[in-house]
C-alpha cells in the first residue's frame, strides 16, 4: 500500500453506497488504496455498527466515513489502542473544535455527549499470517440530523449547538487530528490508552451494568490495553473484600443515565 498524497488528502465522495467500510475494504482487495484514503457517502443501505449492529442516519445530514490505515509495522496486540486513537481523536474534534460539553467514550467505542451517543467507531482489520496489514476505520458521527427513532437515547452536533454544521468541515478537522494522532500511535501508544481513561464515562464512579440478565453495580476502574473493562465489584456484606475483575464487550451492559 503506497502513500501518495498527505494523509487524509484523498477523499472519494458518494452518493449512496452499502457501506464505507465494505467499500474500502473492497479497494484494499483489490489494490487500490492508499495510506489515509477516506471513503465518504452521504447514505449508506447498510451502515455497520458493532457486532453486527445496523447503524441507521438521515440522508445527507451526518459523517459517514471509513479511513483505510497501513498497519504493516504495527504489532497485532495494538489493535484496542486504534480503536483508543479514534476515539480521542473525536473526542477531542467534539470538545477542542466545537466546544461541545460534556464529551466523553462510552467503552468500547460510542462518543457522547451528556447520556446520549453522538458517534459510533466500527475498526475491521485485515489479518495476514501474524501481520496486520491493513485497518478501517468506520465513523458514524451525528451532525444536522434532530430526530432519532431510538427516543432519547440519540443527540447530533446540531442538537448541542443549536445550529447547522459543514460535514465536510468536521472531516477535515477530524483527518487533521488523526494525522496527528497516528505520530502518538506509533511512538507513545500507552498516552492513547491513558488519554482514552481519562474521557471514559463514568471513570472511577460506581455503574450499573447488566450480567447474564442481572443487574449489577460497582466502581468503573478502566479499561486495559487489551479492551477490557475492568470494574471493582461491589460487595453485598461489609467485610467481603472488594475485587475487581476485568469484562470483554457483549459479556456485560454498562447502563447510563
């Protein structure tokens, strides 16, 4: 995969497409992509979201875009740490370019603002052998959309503002910062997963979470390298000895709001 223009310079624009990961997915398959060629679509048939999840936005009114990263340098255990980069990286657009309050990460990878999701990551990596040769990243970031069928439970950048937004001005800013970022992933990876800690929602307050269908609390400590989640259980007596114990997404619910 050759670099030959600036990160993030290249930018394919559609109309419609099933989605922007598929689609770049398909021009890494077949040898057409570049280090930081991003794919945006103004709808999407098919938006992923995580585990299979369907992502559903107005036509015309959010980001829809995949960015297709070269990973050959990069070791297989950093795959969580990309996953953290992103999700700084919007983090930090929402709060540093927008001055939108009360961003933060909802492990593993849901942006929010206040106690309802703004923005969802969706990272599919190409695995050769022991090589991670390539990554997509996915974003879906509400923009000028107002309405939600999930009621209340959505928000936009319009919604927050109280104003329309230029999508294609919130992807330039959004490349810029990941360029950026790219430099901290490859030099100091441990920054990102601290920098992630430390806009995770809820961090080192007690949550409920759901397990196996039961309702559950404890103190949200942070999240390993590895994406687990680590909580210190609440204890039911007061002499049993608190213990934390660490969750793979989809074994528990954090619960907000």
């Amino acid at each position: 995969m050759q670099q030959n223009s600036a990160f993030g310079e290249t930018i394919i624009e559609l109309n419609e497409i099933d989605s922007t990961n598929n689609y770049a997915m398909r021009l890494i398959n077949e040898g057409m992509a570049e280090h930081g060629l991003t794919i945006r679509a103004d709808f999407q048939t098919a938006g992923k979201g995580q585990h299979g999840n369907v992502w559903l936005a107005e036509e015309s009114k959010n980001l829809l875009c995949s960015v297709i990263l070269d990973t050959k340098e990069f070791e297989l255990e950093r795959q969580f740490i990309l996953n953290c980069m992103t999700c700084v990286c919007i983090t930090e657009m929402l709060m540093q370019q927008y001055v939108i309050p009360n961003v933060s990460i909802k492990w593993p990878n849901d942006i929010y603002a206040g106690n309802k999701k703004i923005a969802g990551i969706l990272i599919e990596n190409n695995i050769r052998g022991t090589q991670w040769t390539n990554a997509v990243v996915g974003i879906g970031l509400n923009i000028n959309q107002e309405e939600f069928s999930h009621l209340n439970t959505a928000t936009s950048m319009k919604n927050e503002l109280g104003k329309d937004v230029k999508i294609k001005q919130v992807l330039k800013h959004l490349l810029k910062k990941m360029g950026t970022q790219l430099t901290v992933f490859k030099t100091r990876p441990e920054h990102l997963l601290e920098t992630y800690n430390s806009y995770l929602l809820n961090i080192n307050r007690e949550i409920q979470y759901m397990k196996k269908y039961e309702l559950k609390t404890g103190i949200l400590k942070r999240v390993n390298d590895q994406g687990l989640i680590e909580i210190e259980e609440t204890p039911s007596g007061k002499h049993i000895r608190k213990k934390s114990r660490g969750y793979k997404h989809k074994e528990i619910e954090l619960m907000v709001g």
